[in-house]
C-alpha cells in the first residue's frame, strides 16, 4: 500500500482533527499558554506548529493537493510532527 493511500484513510484524517482542534483553539483563546519561562515566545517555533496545525486540518478535511511539491509541503506526516512539536511547547512551558 502506498504512503499517499495510508494517509487518506478516514481513521487518520480523524487524528489529524484530534491534534489540530485543541491546539488551534488553545492559540486563538489563551496564546500566553504557549510563553517560554522568561514570558516569551518563540515565534519561530510558534509558526511551525501554525504550519502544523494547518496541515492537520487540511487533512482532516479531507484536500489532498494534487502537484507534488504542495503534497509534500501540506503532508499530514509533517503535520501531525508538528502538532507533537506544539503539545511539547505546551508541556515545556506547564512544567517550567
């Protein structure tokens, strides 16, 4: 089975929902829950986990680009990554 059938598969497209909701809600409700210890952010990482959050509904709702370099750049892999590199965020700035 290809990588591009595997990741079309309803169960997957209902993860993507799964990790992108409570993140992009938690950004637009109470961005300072994503504050470093000295009350920054990191806007670098803050707009990869964006990037993530949007693959991750792109996803969910099920668009799959067409051309190449846009599949790679919206993939569900690299997106739920970087979902896992917010809730890391979250947990590193609870915890400090």
């Amino acid at each position: 089975m290809s990588d591009i059938a595997l990741s079309e598969r309803t169960p997957l497209r209902a993860l993507s929902w799964l990790l992108a909701t409570p993140l992009a809600l938690l950004l637009l409700i109470h961005p300072g829950a994503m504050l470093d210890s000295q009350g920054r952010y990191s806007h670098s990482l803050l707009m990869l986990v964006m990037w993530g959050v949007s693959n991750a509904f792109i996803h969910g709702v099920g668009f799959a680009p067409r051309h190449w370099l846009w599949r790679a750049i919206f993939s569900p892999w690299l997106g739920w990554g970087l979902c896992g590199l917010g809730y890391t965020l979250l947990y590193l700035a609870r915890t400090a």
